[in-house]
C-alpha cells in the first residue's frame, strides 16, 4: 500500500520558474512527480540508503504517462 503525505513548502521564484518551464516542455511529468524525484534523490545521496527511497526515485523516473 502506498501512503501520500502532501507537503506545503515556499521556493525561491526562480526554482518555480525553472520548474514551470521544465513542466510545459515534459507534458508527461506533473509537480508531483518531479517533488518525488527530487525528494527521493537528495535522500538517496544524503541520507542512509534506503530501498524505499531508490524504489522511489525509479518509479518517478520511468513512470509511464496513463
């Protein structure tokens, strides 16, 4: 079972701005998707190990667009 937990963060504008323009350009990624990876990976290369994590950071990675 996969457990969700929504996160409200401030960014700097040009982080969003980076984000928004990588969005319009990759229609088959979303804000959600791009969070996990980023997420997944600072802990990965951060952070214990974890399977979790790494199973994460692939599944963002090679999610095929429904």
């Amino acid at each position: 079972m996969t457990t969700t937990v929504s996160i409200l963060a401030e960014i700097p504008e040009e982080l969003h701005t980076a984000i928004t323009l990588y969005l319009e350009s990759h229609p088959d990624w979303d804000q959600d998707r791009v969070f996990a990876a980023a997420v997944s990976l600072f802990l990965l290369q951060n952070g214990d190990c974890d399977r979790r994590a790494a199973r994460v950071y692939l599944d963002a990675l090679f999610k095929q667009a429904v």
